[in-house]
C-alpha cells in the first residue's frame, strides 16, 4: 500500500500557528518571570526618607541594660521603633546620667551591616536638631556605655538580620520586658 500524505486546511494551520503563538508567549512570560525571582545580580542598597517622631513622653521609655558598670542609665522610646523597608531599624534613644543631664537621640540601626546613623537631637523645649554626623557608622560595642552594641545584640539584631522578621511588635515586647534576644550570651 503506497504512503498518502494529506495537507492540512488553511484552518488547521491557522490553530497550529495561534497555539504555537500562545505556546511562545507563555514561555516568553515564564522566563522573564524566573529571571526576576533568581536574579543574581544584587540591587543597591537605597535607604528611605526619614520622618521624625514626636518628642519621647517618660510613660513611653523602656530602660535597658547596658553593662555591670554603666554610669547611666539608657531607655528606648517604644513609641518610636519602626523597621522601614530599607530594613533599618529606626528608634529614639534616651540616656540620663547620674548628675541629671539627658540625651535624647533620633537613631537608625543597619543589621545587615553593623552600622548606626543618628538622625537628629532632642531638645528640652521638645524640637529636633538634625544631626551634623549623618553618615552611616561602625556599631561599637565596648566600653561601660555601650549603648549600640546593648541594641543591636540584644534587642534588634540577630546576625545581619533585623530581629524577629522585623516584627515590631515583637521587638517592643523583648524591650518591655527585657528580654534578650540570646539570653544565655548574658
């Protein structure tokens, strides 16, 4: 029996064509889609604008400890801790020494990178000075007053990462009660 081919219609072409089409752009979408979740190439770190927080109220303030010589005592405003999407961990910092001065500073905290920024001082008439020294920092953690490094090891950071996914929440009720993040390291 000799071999027959028969052509297709112009119509069963046209459906050949249309699904290949279909075929290429869901693909095409897939791809650009894979691309996206599996970029390999890092993205600048870009911070995001600042805004100021109202004046730190004494209800508001949650001392933490800072070391067995301390010769202050030192307090987070928990109505001012926010994680931004930049994932800096931003909060007012208040520390009051025996002989009664007071500092009030506006701070912002890089886990990622063990680095600090102060944004701006608090005044006793309650208004903010921008700080002069807006540049990113090295966190130090030495010293009786170790303020950063008491905040970034034992309330807002774990490793490089912003404590608890970055749930303020969580962060606010560690402060509240003191409670570190690695209560053995203490």
């Amino acid at each position: 029996m000799p071999f027959s081919f028969a052509l297709p219609s112009v119509r069963h072409l046209r459906r050949a064509v249309l699904a290949c089409s279909l075929l290429a752009a869901c693909a095409g979408t897939l791809a650009q889609n894979l691309d996206e979740d599996f970029d390999d190439e890092e993205k600048p770190w870009q911070e995001i604008a600042v805004q100021l927080p109202p004046t730190p109220q004494e209800q508001n303030l949650a001392e933490f400890y800072l070391s067995p010589n301390a010769t202050m005592k030192a307090y987070v405003d928990l109505n001012s801790v926010s994680v931004g999407t930049d994932n800096v961990v931003r909060y007012t910092v208040v520390t009051k020494t025996e002989g009664g001065a007071v500092n009030i500073i506006y701070e912002g905290m890089r886990c990622e990178t063990w680095e600090k920024k102060s944004y701006a001082f608090g005044h006793p008439d309650g208004k903010w000075s921008r700080s002069r020294r807006d540049k990113w920092q090295p966190i130090r953690d030495v010293g009786a007053n170790r303020v950063d490094g008491a905040l970034f090891r034992d309330y807002f950071c774990e490793g490089k990462m912003v404590a608890d996914n970055g749930r303020v929440k969580s962060i606010i009720e560690r402060l509240k009660t003191q409670r570190y993040i690695d209560p053995v390291r203490r």
